[in-house]
C-alpha cells in the first residue's frame, strides 16, 4: 500500500509516481499491472487475504497486501458505504487467524533423550454515524478531503467526489495514475454516496534503518531503480454499513486469476452470492475459536503417554502450549471488533494511543519489527482489558474460510453480498483443508492431548482412531454403527442357539 492505488479485495490500488517515473499497477492485485522503467511489473505476491468483520451495522475490513516490482512508492485507492477509522494491524495477523481456526499442535516425543518439544506445524445495535452523503451535495467537478492523517507508514486521505472524472483529477494531481476504464466503477460508487481511501507511503530499505553499533541516523531511501519483494504494514478499516457488502469492482482491473482467501466473521454461517458454495472451506463456531485462542495448544506425544515424559518436558509445556504467540493477534481482533459492537463507536482509545505512537516513529525514522513490539508491550493491558470484556460475545459468531479463483465476469458488476449458508460437516475438518497449510492435513503419529496441564485429557477413542488413520469423524462413524452391527448379529445368533438347545 503505497503510491499504487488499487482494491484488494475491495480495493482499487493505483501507482504513485515516483520522482520521474509512472506506473500504474496494484501490489494487491486490484488494478491493471503496472510496468515501471524498463517493463519491470508490479506484481501481487503471496496470499490475496481479506479479514472481513459484520455485525449490527459494524463491518471491519483488514488487509496486508504484498507485492514485487521496482517501485519505492505506492498506494491504493478504496471504495468505502461510510468514512471508515483507519489503524494499524499487527503484520502477522493473517497468519494468526489460521493459527485461531486450526491451532499449531505441540509436539513431544517421549523416552527419547535429549531429543526437543517441537511446536506443531509448532452490542446492541444503538449507535451513531452518519452516510458519507449527508453533508452538503458535491459538485461534479468537486473533491472533498473530509480527513487526513498517518498510520505508521501510511498517509491517508478520505475523499469524497461528485464523479469519477472528479476523482481522477485529484489522484493526477496528487501523483496517483488512475487506471483507464475504472471510471464507470467509480461513478457507481459515487452514485451510492461512498467514500474514497487514498492511501500512500514509501518504501525503505531495511539494511539502512537497522541498527548498528555507532549509528546515528538512518538512511530509508532506496537506491536508484531499486526493486521491492514482500508485504507491507497491515491496515484496518472499521466502518458503518447497513448491510454486510465487500466492494470488490475494481479487483478486475488486475489480468490474471483473482485468487482470494476471504476470513468472514459474522453473526451466522455465510457464503458468498453467485459464487460456487463449494468455495466455502470452513466454518468455526465462536465457541471454538473462543477455546483455540485462549485454552492450551493441543499436545500430541509420540512414543508414549503423558506418565512417559520426562520432568523437564512437562516443566516445559505451559510455555509452549501458550496460544498467544500463535493466535494472540487474532484474539485481540475479534475482541476489538467485538467491543466496537458493544459500545457503538469506530475507533477504540488504544487503537488512537497507537496511532499515535507510530507517527512519533515515522517523525523519527523508526519502523520495524522491533518498534512494534514496544508499542504492542506498551498497550497489553488495555487490550487484555478489552479481550476479557469482550471476547465471550465471540460464542455468537462464526468464522467462514472461502479460498478460490473469484469469477472475474461476476465481480466485475457488483460487490460481493452474502446468503446464509451451513457447508456439509464432512467436509469442515482439517482433514479436507487445514487452515494453516490451505490444504489437507498430513497424517501424524502420536496421541494427542487436550486441555490444562493438571487436567490433561487424551483424545477421545473415535477422535484417535480418526487421527491415526487419517480418516473423518464420519467415516469413522460408519466404522462403528459397522462394528455396533457385528455384534448385535452375534448376540442374535447366540440367543437363537440358547433358545434352540432349551427346547430340545
């Protein structure tokens, strides 16, 4: 998300000129591939992953694009029902989110010595907010900035305009190339009475800001005709909206499969209107992501039982059984959006503090990994605060997985809407897609082991033989409704003998 304005998602990214150069292409995948120089593109990278939040007219939108090219300037274009509350989002959310659905298994293999652990694979609806069109009408030719501000590596602008070509100048102007043929998408937009997100930010390299020994500035310009490879600062937009809708239009101005995984927590089982339901992959209940990121991480021992454990394993469980790590961020998103709901406002007083303290980061040429950290220490108890108020409305909920090639004829005319949808339970285990993987789960050895240290419980028999043989809960069913069969034929069988030998 920097000077290329297109839509992940629901976004329209489109290129930032840099210096003397334009470009027009989208890191997330949303506009036109952008060429830079000598024909260099802007490619999409990784994952296309979307956090999608909705409930009593609260709906959150999390993205963290990621893109190669030879860029040092980028950003996006956004169509939003009403002005969103911008923050920053931790960057390892999306992986945290699959770690909430399908938790890493802690493994430990037991008489063997010195052999280590191994971490598996480790409201109500009363609120204000008014449409982005109840102040007073736009002209055609008029751009409205309704705010401005920075979210860590972002600058971000919320426009308001009477009309595509209106929007165009102003992204011209501010050194945005807007994509040929997106006006039509924009004028709908316009017509709804949305708003716009210009995002924009720089680049840096990493060599130049990392510390060292003796160092007294920092230097984040990037050399001439540098390339860039990876993901950038993850963002979050939490708006007001009538109905759950992701504005996706502007994806199709991108060539190629528009590939997109989309994590949809909502207060029922979705699917997504007009695409294939089998797109759906799993759903989770609230009252089992509620234990994945706040109970132990499930241990599986190979090679023995938990009396075959040495001391020093079992001393070292608590820690790497510890689901935050793995899950934390997620946790706290759920319960952020969550408390939103309940308190009917956008943005939360830690979420400000936070923005707050990257812009005192920008201003001083500190960003990374490190800062972060300090800054998440620095609020972990407003946000434990948060997940203990709020995290049991989670029981309500349920988290869609849809994870496919989005059809380019079908989101090229409408956002994306939803239907309540339930898929068949055969097919929502990880057995059939790991969330973490996106793919089916690999076989493991062990036995495998749920709940608290002192109260540490073995798998149930059904759910072990279906672990050891790779097989669902339902076949694993049919196998014992078999055996139940077996059994009751030799009973029969035998009372008939008995009966038949005291008559003679």
């Amino acid at each position: 998300m920097m000077t290329v304005l297109r839509p992940l998602l629901l976004m329209s990214p489109l290129l930032l000129l840099a210096a003397a150069m334009t470009a027009n292409a989208d890191p997330c995948g949303m506009v036109p591939p952008v060429f830079v120089g000598n024909e260099i593109p802007i490619t999409r990278v990784g994952d296309q992953a979307t956090y999608v939040f909705y409930k009593n007219g609260i709906e959150t939108v999390v993205i963290r694009p990621g893109f190669e090219g030879k860029v040092d300037e980028f950003g996006m274009l956004i169509p939003f029902p009403s002005i969103p509350s911008l923050r920053k989002v931790s960057d390892n959310i999306f992986p945290h989110i699959t770690k909430a659905i399908d938790p890493p298994e802690v493994v430990v293999y037991a008489n063997v010595f010195p052999r280590p652990s191994l971490a598996g694979g480790v409201g109500g609806g009363g609120f204000g907010g008014a449409p982005v069109n109840d102040s007073l009408t736009l002209q055609k030719n008029e751009v409205r900035v309704v705010k401005e501000e920075a979210v860590g590596m972002y600058e971000v602008a919320v426009l308001e305009a009477g009309s595509a070509a209106a929007l165009k100048k102003w992204v011209d102007e501010h050194g945005y190339q807007f994509p040929k043929g997106m006006e039509n998408a924009c004028n709908d937009y316009v017509e709804l009475g949305w708003c716009f997100v210009a995002v924009k930010t720089k680049v840096g390299q990493k060599s130049g800001v990392a510390p060292k020994p003796g160092m007294r500035k920092v230097n984040a310009k990037l050399p001439a005709n540098a390339t860039f490879d990876g993901h950038v600062q993850a963002m979050g937009f939490r708006f007001f909206s009538k109905e759950l809708v992701v504005p996706m239009r502007l994806s199709t101005f991108n060539k190629g499969d528009l590939h997109n995984i989309v994590y949809l927590l909502t207060d029922r089982p979705n699917k997504i209107r007009s695409i294939p339901a089998e797109y759906v992959v799993r759903q989770i209940s609230g009252a089992e992501l509620i234990k994945n990121v706040t109970q132990p991480l499930p241990l599986r021992i190979v090679g023995g039982t938990v009396k075959s454990l040495r001391p020093f394993q079992k001393k070292n469980l608590p820690k790497q059984r510890d689901p935050v790590p793995h899950n934390g961020a997620a946790r706290d998103l759920f319960a952020t959006d969550l408390l939103a709901v309940q308190e009917g406002r956008l943005s939360h007083p830690h979420e400000e503090s936070e923005k707050m303290l990257l812009r005192i980061g920008e201003r001083l040429d500190l960003r990374g990994p490190e800062i972060d950290k300090l800054n998440e220490d620095s609020l972990a108890k407003k946000r434990e605060k948060i997940v203990a108020k709020s995290l049991t409305q989670l029981k309500r909920m349920t988290l869609t997985v849809i994870d496919g090639n989005f059809p380019r004829e079908i989101l090229q005319n409408q956002n994306l809407t939803f239907s309540t949808y339930r898929m068949p339970q055969r097919r929502n285990t990880a057995t059939f897609y790991d969330a973490k993987t996106k793919k089916p789960a690999a076989k493991q050895q062990g036995r495998m082991y749920y709940g608290k240290i002192s109260t540490l419980m073995p798998a149930s028999p059904t759910k072990q033989v279906a672990q050891a043989h790779n097989t669902t809960p339902a076949i694993t069913g049919v196998l014992a409704l078999f055996s139940c069969v077996l059994i009751g034929s030799v009973l029969v069988t035998r009372c008939r003998i008995q009966a038949r030998s005291a008559s003679e």
